[in-house]
C-alpha cells in the first residue's frame, strides 16, 4: 500500500464523513454538543486541501500530515484524539515507500495507543476507543491466521461497526457525554460512529484498489 492508496483512504473517508455529517451531528445532540459532523467536516476538508497542496511520497507522510491538519483545524476533543491517531499510525509506518498489511497492523496499533495515551479512554467508557479497539485487535487476529487480505480489511470493519453499536448501551465515562451520567445510555457514540464510518473506508479503499493482491 503506497502513498496513493493512503491518500485515496482519506480522500474516501472524508465523503463518508460529508454524506454522514448531519446524522453524526445528530448522534452529538443527544448526548453532546451537536458538532462532531461538523467539526469532522472542516478536519477533513482541511485534511484534503493539505494533500493538494503538500508532496506527501510516503504512507507515514500522509498520516502525519492527516494528524497534524486534525490537530490544527479541528476544536473539540475529536480533532486533537483523531489527530494524535493519525499522527502516531503515520510514525510507526516511518518512511517506508510500501506498508504491507502487517505494518498497517502495527500503524493502527499505534494510532489506537496514540488515542488512550491522549484520552486515557478504555474500551467500555463509551468513546471512539471501543469501535477503534475492536477493529484493531479484529485486523491482527485476522492476519496472524492467515486469513485473505481482504476478509481481514472486512473483519476489520464489521468489528468497527459491531463496537459503535455495543456503545449503545454503554454509559459514557469520558468526554462530555460522561456529564450526562446515566441519561447517556441509549445513544450511539458519535465518535464511535465516525471511526467506523473512517474504518469502513479503509476497507472499501482496500477491497477496490487491492484486488488482485
Ligand atoms: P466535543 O466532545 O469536544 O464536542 P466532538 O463532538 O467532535 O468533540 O467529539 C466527541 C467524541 O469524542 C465522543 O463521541 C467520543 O467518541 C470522543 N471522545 C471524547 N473524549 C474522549 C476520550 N477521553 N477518549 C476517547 N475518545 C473521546
Ligand atoms: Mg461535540
């Protein structure tokens, strides 16, 4: 996976996150602030105006740039923990030209480090980490089987998705959901909700552009 397949992931996350923006404000109205789609919008249109406009030759390139665009455009707790994912991921793939699917392993393992150090949210506290946690621990497993390359990428996915659902019934322990207490229970974590939104287009990117693989 080279730097255009990085940068072909976010330009397909950045029209999941436009064309869900209204339901992922919706999701933080219910137990937020009302702004998660919007303030993932701007990142990510932020995100795709500095890819125009800046080389990036290399996978780690496109994340640290991705990261460090979140942590610059993006107000809110959302900007600076997907900023810190971006940015840790893209370190651990260093300046490889390629990243295999074992060092996106890795990457994701750091992103998801990268989130808990920021956010010290554990998987449970009804954040981004328990969509994040599972989809990692899901693309691991699946490589480490010898699982094909592409029902890893799904694995990953449908344990993205299966964990922002399971925040449902979570009462939210971090961010300002937690100021809700009980009352947040029976709501879907908006930033659950975007990471798998982020993931699946992972996934999508993954199964159209490395078919042959
Ligand atoms: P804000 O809460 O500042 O308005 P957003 O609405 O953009 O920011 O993002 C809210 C999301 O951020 C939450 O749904 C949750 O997934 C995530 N979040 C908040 N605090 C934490 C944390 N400490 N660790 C991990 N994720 C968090
Ligand atoms: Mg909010």
């Amino acid at each position: 996976m080279d730097s255009d397949f990085f940068r072909a992931w976010l330009a397909d996350a950045a029209d999941a996150v436009e064309a869900q923006r209204d339901h992922l404000t919706q999701l933080d109205a219910a137990i937020g602030d009302a702004d998660h789609g919007i303030n993932l919008s701007r990142g990510f249109g932020a995100i795709m105006t500095a890819l125009r406009d800046t080389s990036t030759p290399t996978p780690g390139s496109v994340l640290v740039l991705a990261g460090s665009t979140l942590i610059s455009k993006v107000g809110g707790a959302s900007g600076p923990l997907y900023g810190m994912a971006f940015r840790q991921a893209g370190k651990a793939l260093a300046d490889v030209p390629e990243a295999d699917p074992q060092s996106l392993a890795g990457a994701l393992e750091a992103g998801l480090a990268g989130v808990q150090k920021l956010g010290a949210a554990r998987e449970g506290e009804k954040t981004m980490v328990d969509a994040l946690a599972p989809a990692v621990s899901a693309f691991g497993k699946a490589l480490s089987e010898g699982a094909p390359e592409s029902e890893a990428f799904e694995a990953m996915a449908a344990a993205a998705s299966a964990g922002a659902q399971a925040t449902i019934s979570m009462q939210a322990l971090k961010g300002r959901a937690s100021y809700l207490g009980p009352r947040s229970v029976g709501h879907e974590d908006p930033g659950a909700a975007s990471t798998a939104l982020i993931l699946g287009a992972l996934k999508d990117v993954a199964l159209r552009l490395r078919r042959d693989q």
